[in-house]
C-alpha cells in the first residue's frame, strides 16, 4: 500500500502540480509533484504528524498529469486544494475519484471530485468517494458528476464522516444518486444534495 516503502521519508508537507515532475522532491511549489500517487508513495505521515498534500489551481486527471484513479487515501494525510472552482481532481470516467478503507485523521478540503465511474468493478459503490471504516472531514467539497452502482457521489459503509459547505450534485446511481449510507452517521453542516439521480 501506499505510504509504507522503505523510500518513504518525506515527513513534512508536500506540493502536487500539474506543471510538476514525479522526479521531484515535492517541498515546495517549485519542486511539486505531478500526480497525488506519487506523493502518497513518498510521504511517511505519522499519528502524531499528519502530512498535508497541498494540490495548486489545476485539473488533475490521466489526460492532463497521467493520475491514476481510483486515489488511495492513507491515515493522517490531508488533501487540501486552493478552492472548488480551481482545484479539479476529474478521473475522467476511467474509476472511483477516491478510495477510503480504515482511514482515520484525515481532512479533505478547497477542491471538486467528478468524473468517477465505478459501474462494473467490485464493489460498484461510490462513484465520486467510497468510505469504509473512514471518518474524514469535507470541508468546501464539490462532489459532482460521478457514476456509480450504489451512490454516485459518495458510498459510506460504516462511517461516519463530518462534510461542512459541501455540495453533492449531479451524481447518477441505481441506487443512492447522491449518497449511499449503510450503517453510517454522517454529520451534514451547510450541505447541498441537489439534482442527483437514481433508479
């Protein structure tokens, strides 16, 4: 999995960039990586000393940085992007956006998720996000024109995530346009579920 080679030592925040070079060390703006993989790769994040992936204005996506989706998140690793509108992480209808399994300490935020597709591969659940066991905080999430079996925007089973000023929208599914619970609590502050669609 991710974030456990013995490469892994980077301890600090990182850059991710669409004008940015895998090659990199990810430090700094000037020195970011091009795609969210590698950065997870090469960071070592920490209970105590959680890393932040810091994404720059751009779309991130296999046409444009070569992303590969779906994204494995990691414990204790924040994805935080510089603004919905700017901020674009598009899969492109190749996979899920982001895939969330036994993570915890984690805040995804300032960015939009779309373009999922999780139709025939198993589990076919979450188009734009699938949570298992995972409690992160959405804060300014856009999640919006993702496909999926069960819950085209967002899949939870058995978490309990906190979204604050986040918008689910557009999202199609057989079942669960916008989201998906199964033994999940979330909490929903200043959330819009709107023109999602489901069978």
């Amino acid at each position: 999995s991710y974030g456990v080679g013995d490469l892994c030592s980077i301890t600090d925040d990182v850059w991710v960039s669409p004008d940015g070079d895998d090659d990199n060390l990810g430090t700094s703006v000037s020195e970011a990586f091009l795609t969210i993989g590698r950065a997870l790769e090469m960071i070592a994040p920490q209970n105590n000393d959680p890393v932040t992936i810091f994404l720059t204005e751009g779309t991130f996506a296999p046409s444009t940085t070569g992303e590969e989706f779906p994204i494995y998140m990691i414990s204790n690793v924040n994805l935080i992007g510089q603004g919905e509108e700017v901020t674009i992480i598009d899969a492109e209808q190749t996979d899920r956006v982001i895939t969330m399994e036994d993570c915890d300490n984690n805040i995804i935020s300032d960015l939009t998720i779309t373009g999922g597709r999780r139709i025939s591969s198993y589990p076919a659940k979450g188009g734009g996000m699938y949570l298992y066991h995972s409690d992160p905080t959405l804060t300014h999430v856009n999640i919006a024109n993702n496909t999926a079996t069960h819950g085209g925007g967002m899949d939870l089973k058995y978490s309990d995530p906190t979204l604050i000023n986040v918008t689910i929208a557009n999202n199609t599914a057989g079942h669960g346009g916008g989201m998906q619970l199964q033994q999940s609590n979330p909490t929903l502050t200043h959330v819009t579920i709107v023109n999602n669609t489901a069978n």
